[in-house]
C-alpha cells in the first residue's frame, strides 16, 4: 500500500464496494421496512443508513478535508452512545429519500477530498489510514444491517448463491497439535489496523490443541439431545440464569416440528444442515457445549496463534494462508453467500498447521475478556475500543460470511456481550496439551 496513487485507488475501491453493499440492503426492501425496528435489539434500517453518512462527514469531509459541518444538526441523531438502539424509531430521523440524497452527497465531497488530500503527514490520513477506517466502518454496519434483515419477518429480500461444496474431508483430523512457545500478537504494521489490534507484541502460549474446524449443527444436535440445555452442570451460572428465563433450548431461529430440526434463514425456513458450522449461538452456549464435549474455548491468543503463526518460519502471517489479501478460494467473507459453507470448506484458505476457516462462514466465540494489548493507545477517538474493555465483552475472531475482507484480517477484533445471539457467531474447541 505505498505510493499516494496505490493508496487513492484501494481507498476508493474500498468506499466504493462497502457503498454498493449498502445500497444492496437498503434498496431491497420499501420505505415502510426501512424505518420499522424490526428487534429491539437493532436499529431501524434507515438509522445506520444515515448514521454511515453522518460519521463519513465528520471523519473525511471536517476532519481530513477541513471543511465545515454540512448537517451539524443531526449529528446528535445519530450518535449510536446518545441513544440506545431500541429509543432510535422515536427520533426525528431523516426519511429513506432525504437519507440517500444526504448519503450521495457526503460521498460526492468525499471523492473529491479523496482525490486531492495528502495522504501523509499525520496519523489519521498517513497510509489514508481515515478512509480505511470509515469503509470498515460501513461495512460493520452492513453486516449489522444483514443481521437486521435476519431478524425482520416477512418474505425474503436477499438472494446469494450457494457456497462451494467442502469436498471430501473425511480424511481431515478431528483436532490438530498448535505447538507451544512465543508468537508476534497482534500488528504494528498493517496500515488499516484498527486500535484493539495494535501493537505488535510477543505471546508465550503452551502447547495446545484446537479444532480442525468450527462445531458444525450436527455436532452441536447432539449435545442438544443428550440434554444440554437441561443440565445445569455445563452452564456458567449466568448462562444457566439466562436460558431458564428466556426458555431457550436451541440456537436461536431453530425450531423442531416433525421430528426435525429447522431453521429460518433470511425469510426462507429450511432443514438445518448438519454439516455447516452452527451459527446464532451466545458465548454461555458456546462455553456449555465445549464443557459438554470435555474441552474447552481457546483463549484469544491461542487462537490468533492457530491461525497466523507459521512454526517453520516462525513468523505471523496477515492470515492463515499467507500474507495476500483474501480471494473467493481463501475464505466466506463479503455476503458472496447467505450462509456458511459446510465444514471441511476453503482447504486453500486453510492455515500452516491445517486449521480451516478460521477466517470467514462465522465469528467464533473465545474464552477471552476484551481487554487492551500492552501499549494500547486510543485512536482516533476513545469511543471506538476503550470504552467497551473489561470483563462484560467477550472477544470474537476470524469473521463471518457477512464481514468484507477490509474489516477481516488475522488481527481483527470483535467482542460483544455474552448472551448475544442474533449475530453470527459460531465457534471451535480446544483443549490443553497432555502433560508427559
């Protein structure tokens, strides 16, 4: 990413493609769809459409390009720390129509800074580290947005096709061996990097095992049958508090009728497949199954080592399958699919030890705190990471088929609180070396 032309063009494409995105889930649906809520639990569509453009002023048109404030008036609106996202359908938002036309504007004046700002000089446009930063920026709302359209009722509104078939991966390890010793955690190099992924830092991790891929709905059936749910031994005790509340039994969206598990996808309900990596269930469940099973989480670290540590070379790689940016081979990543790929998928993808999907088909749930690396600073703005550090978040890794390659890396971060759901999150086990 050297060179002020290199840099424009990927900062263009990057904007460009996250716009695209937008545009795909916002334009599917009427007006109506867009200023409902349609959980509590998400903002109105028409909100993050507006809130993307407001932070794209602020960011690149105020603080890069120097220039005045064009709706200074609404950005209280769409502050997402002034008003919780079930009190946003009671606020004077803008309507779907004023909201795209204030959105193309924004972008217009974007572009033009884009072409003529020094990408250098200072830390928030050196490498345009900025526009980076706002393309990532809409695209975790696009996924926020997916996960919206996951929640709404009605028929479907999105279309994808399928993923590529695993092929055979009946000769793959149930688990595989991650070496112990130090590792380089976390980046200091990668020009988009966001605070929580910085700095680069040395880890000593003990010998450990991980699975070869995510727990798949089958795995994950069985643990249900054998009444996982029903006994308290698995369950962190606020686990256990939380599903007798709320009576779950399943992951979220599944529903058992005629001696069958199925599920509803996007407005289409279907058989849930039992060779594709479970999706839509909280930290306690994850941490409940892994109990059932005899094993455990991985810590963060551990799995940031399993996926970028090349133990030949000694190095870490930006992902599991080297140091070049993600292609359709490599990973599930862009919303290319609705869906997960079957377990076992993506084998050029896979990491130097043999571990598949870690990047990709969806977040896997960690037995780790968010918590800051040595050194953290905050950058930009506190908002962003500082605020939600400590023991309430638990760390996610590796991305879904909803996240885009910009906001993917082997370094990236994703936390969220414990009992979360609707996202789409999975996860793998581990268990501790035997000690000889």
């Amino acid at each position: 990413m050297t060179g002020p032309d290199t840099l424009r063009r990927r900062a263009l494409d990057a904007l460009t493609t996250a716009r695209a995105r937008t545009a795909l889930l916002t334009d599917c649906v009427d007006d109506a769809e867009l200023t409902a809520q349609h959980s509590p639990l998400m903002s109105p569509l028409v909100w993050d459409l507006a809130h993307i453009s407001n932070q794209e002023e602020q960011w690149l048109w105020r603080a890069v390009g120097g220039q005045e404030a064009l709706r200074p008036e609404i950005d209280s609106l769409y502050d997402a720390f002034e008003h919780p996202r079930a009190a946003r359908p009671a606020l004077p938002l803008l309507a779907p129509s004023e909201a795209r036309a204030y959105a193309s504007d924004v972008r217009d004046r974007v572009l033009d800074v884009l072409d003529h700002a020094p990408l250098e000089g200072r830390p928030l446009v050196d490498a345009a580290f900025a526009f980076g930063m706002v393309a990532q920026h809409e695209q975790q709302h696009d996924e926020t947005m997916l996960i919206t359209h996951q929640l709404r009722r009605g028929p479907a509104a999105l279309d994808a096709p399928e993923p590529p078939p695993a092929g055979d991966t009946s000769g793959l390890p149930a688990e595989v061996r991650v070496p112990g010793g130090p590792f380089t955690m976390g980046t200091s190099a990668e020009p988009w990097a966001l605070d929580n992924e910085r700095p680069a830092h040395t880890r000593v991790v003990p010998e450990f095992f991980i699975d070869t891929v995510p727990v798949t709905n089958g795995a994950y059936m069985a643990f249900i049958a054998d009444g996982g749910y029903r006994d308290e031994r698995w369950w962190a005790p606020e686990g256990w508090a939380q599903i007798r509340s709320h009576g779950i039994g399943a992951p979220l969206f599944w529903r058992r009728e005629a001696g069958q598990w199925l599920r509803r996808r996007f407005g289409v309900v279907e058989p849930v497949p039992a060779d594709e990596p479970v999706l839509h269930v909280s930290w306690y469940e994850a941490d409940a199954y892994a109990r059932w099973a005899g094993r455990r989480l991985p810590t963060e670290e551990e799995w940031e080592k399993a996926a970028r540590h090349d133990p030949v070379s000694g190095r870490s790689r930006r992902y599991p399958w080297g140091d070049e940016d993600p292609t359709p081979a490599h990973a599930n990543l862009g919303q290319r699919h609705l869906r997960p790929a079957a377990a076992g998928g993506y084998p050029a993808g896979r990491s130097p030890l043999g571990v598949r999907q870690l990047i990709g088909d969806v977040w896997e749930w960690t037995s780790s705190d968010f918590l800051p690396y040595p050194g953290f600073a905050a950058f930009p703005y506190r908002e962003y990471s500082e605020v939600f550090f400590g023991p309430a978040h638990k760390v996610l890794r590796g991305g879904s088929f909803a996240v885009d390659p910009v906001a993917c890396r082997g370094t990236f971060r994703n936390w969220d609180l414990p009992v979360r759901r609707q996202i789409f999150s999975g996860f793998r086990t581990a268990r501790d070396a035997e000690v000889r």
